[in-house]
C-alpha cells in the first residue's frame, strides 16, 4: 500500500545521470537550533548506461556495521565503467540512528524496519521508509539490505530470502541470494512482519534478499569479508558488476540451507536476571534440551529459571549482554528446510 503523497527528501544527486555522483538526501529537520535545518543522509549512484539497478542498503539499524563499511569500501571502489546499469548506494539508511551507534533513531525513536511503508508527512524515520519504498524501489530491479545482530544479538553469517506467493520472483530471490553464497541461507516462511525492508521491497516487486552478518556491537573480519564478498558476487548476478572475481576474491561456498517461522524460532527469556547459555551457535539442539538457566545473585540461594528448547532447530543467533530482563529474545532458532 504505497502512500501516494510526494517525499520532502530532496535529493541532492540525479539518480538518472551516468558517472559516481555522491550527496545527500536533505532530510526536513526545522529544530531549536536550526529553523530551517536538514538532516544529511549519504547516498551515492554509479551509474554506466541504461541496465539493472540495485539500490544497497546499510546502516537500516545504526548499530550493525558490517553493512556500513563494506558499503562505504565498495563506493570508495567502484567506478561506472566496471558496470553497466546503476547502484544506488545508501550506507546509512537510518542516519541518526548510525550515527549515534543505536539500533533505533534517537530523534523519534524510529525502527526503521518497523516503518515501512513509511509516511512522508511523519517523523524523520517515516519519511526515510516513503522515500525507500515510494521513490527508491520503484526504479530498483534488485535490493540488498545488510544488516547483523547489532549490539544485543550475534548471528552466524547469514543471508535471508522471504517465502512469497509470486513464484517468479520467489526463484530470482533465492537465485540472488544463492550467488551472494553466505554460508547459511535462510527461508523465511509467508506472512509475518510487513513493516520490513524485505516486506517492502517485495510489494515493490523488486528482487530482495537481506543479511544478518554478526553483530555484537562491532565489526568482525569474516563476517565483513562475507558482505563484501557477497556484494560483489551479487552485483556480478545481476549483470551489473562486468568481469570475473579479483585475485583476492575466494570461491564461493555452498550455502547451508535452513528455514526460519513463526513465533516458535524466538525463544525469550521468562524472568529478568543473568543468563548462562548451555549451547552455542552452529549447534543441533533436540526438543527439551536445556538451553541455559536465568540467574539472580540477588537472591543466590533461590533456584535459576531454567530454559528449554521446544522443538529441534539450530542455534543460529544468540543474545550477547548477560543481563537479561524479561522477555528479551535469547536465541534466533533456525530449521531444516
Ligand atoms: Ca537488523
């Protein structure tokens, strides 16, 4: 349901012009100490003739950075005539969330992949979704939107697709994410959250895959090796990218497949306290496998609150702060396909 009220973002680059043209997106931002203020959100285009167009996201939750710097190597990188076609680069999709380094945007409190569609009349964060959903996505072939566990969450390098009732596009999906070649490839299951960049771009009828590449809170040399990697080869799947992997480029791997759905994958934590894992990511657990207890020091002699898994998945991505209060995600669980 795209809204059809015109953006105020206004872009300072032509996106339809061939050549590397970098600016910003002037955000409306009229505050106490700048009446008539914008807020300024780098974006960048490539573009070599007329060809498939990409639009690359990062930056979506300000605090997963793997995203964010491979995107900002990769415009530094590449230039128009290693394309053909165009890529719109956005490395910093939800700006003042990234630069304060939070998953959510200090100004209004905006998830930005909980906001689309998007209103171009709301909050900053709003007004980021329309113009993504309304103005970017519809003059996309392809989206790729990296993102990683952030500060409270680590995941296993991941790449993820979303079950979709048109089967065409569903096959060009997977195939995208398939060239990516992550080492886990996630299905996730109809129907769910439509709030997401993954929901949004496939309205749009555009080619979308997503990544969940680490997390923690910083930047690991393999998980950002797989998204720059994994852009590269995408781009080169699109028909983009022209010419063969560089000298430093390993061969991809074949991915492992697993699905993801439903309520089920999450497991939370039932009480507030300190909690202590009993496994760890790339495990097999069975159902009714202990899955850690919930500690409280407080109250040393009082049992910890034990936690089970409900059914055999693997550990795909698990929480990283010992802290815990209740109802706070512990494990991402994921299936066989
Ligand atoms: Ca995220």
């Amino acid at each position: 349901m795209t809204n059809r009220r015109p953006t105020r973002i206004h872009c300072e680059i032509d996106l339809a012009r061939d050549g590397k043209q970098v600016g910003y997106l002037r955000v409306p931002h009229s505050v106490h100490r700048s009446a008539y203020g914008w807020l300024p959100v780098p974006i960048v285009s490539i573009r070599n003739g007329d060809g498939p167009r990409a639009l690359l996201l990062a930056g979506n939750h300000g605090d997963e950075y793997e995203g964010q710097v491979a995107l900002a190597k990769l415009v530094r990188a590449l230039e128009p005539g290693a394309i053909r076609g165009r890529v719109v680069v956005m490395p910093m999709a939800n700006f003042p969330a990234a630069m304060a380094g939070l998953r959510t945007s200090p100004l209004d409190e905006g998830n930005l992949n909980r906001t689309f569609p998007g209103d171009p009349d709301g909050s900053v964060t709003a007004m980021l979704a329309h113009f993504i959903e309304d103005v970017l996505l519809p003059q996309s072939d392809f989206m790729i939107d990296l993102h990683s566990g952030g500060s409270s969450l680590h995941y296993l390098p991941t790449g993820m697709i979303r079950v979709t009732a048109d089967k065409a596009l569903a096959a060009r999906c997977r195939a995208l994410l398939e060239a990516f070649a992550p080492p886990h490839a996630i299905t996730i299951s109809m129907g769910g959250e439509d709030r997401t960049s993954i929901a949004a771009g496939l309205r749009a009828g555009v080619v979308t895959m997503v990544t969940e590449l680490g997390g923690s809170g910083t930047v690991s040399p393999d998980c950002l090796r797989h998204a720059e990697h994994g852009v590269r080869r995408a781009l080169r799947h699109m028909g983009i990218l022209q010419g063969g992997p560089g000298a430093d480029e390993p061969p991809p791997l074949a991915p492992r497949w697993l699905s993801i759905g439903g309520d089920r994958a999450y497991l939370y934590a039932p009480e507030p306290g300190l909690f202590e894992p009993r496994v760890d990511l790339g495990e097999w657990v069975k159902s009714g496998q202990s899955a850690g207890a919930i500690h409280d020091p407080a109250t040393p002699w009082r049992a910890p609150a034990e936690v089970t898994f409900r059914y055999d998945c693997y550990v795909l991505c698990k929480r990283v702060p010992g802290r815990v209060e209740r109802g706070d995600c512990l494990f991402h669980l994921a299936s066989a396909p």
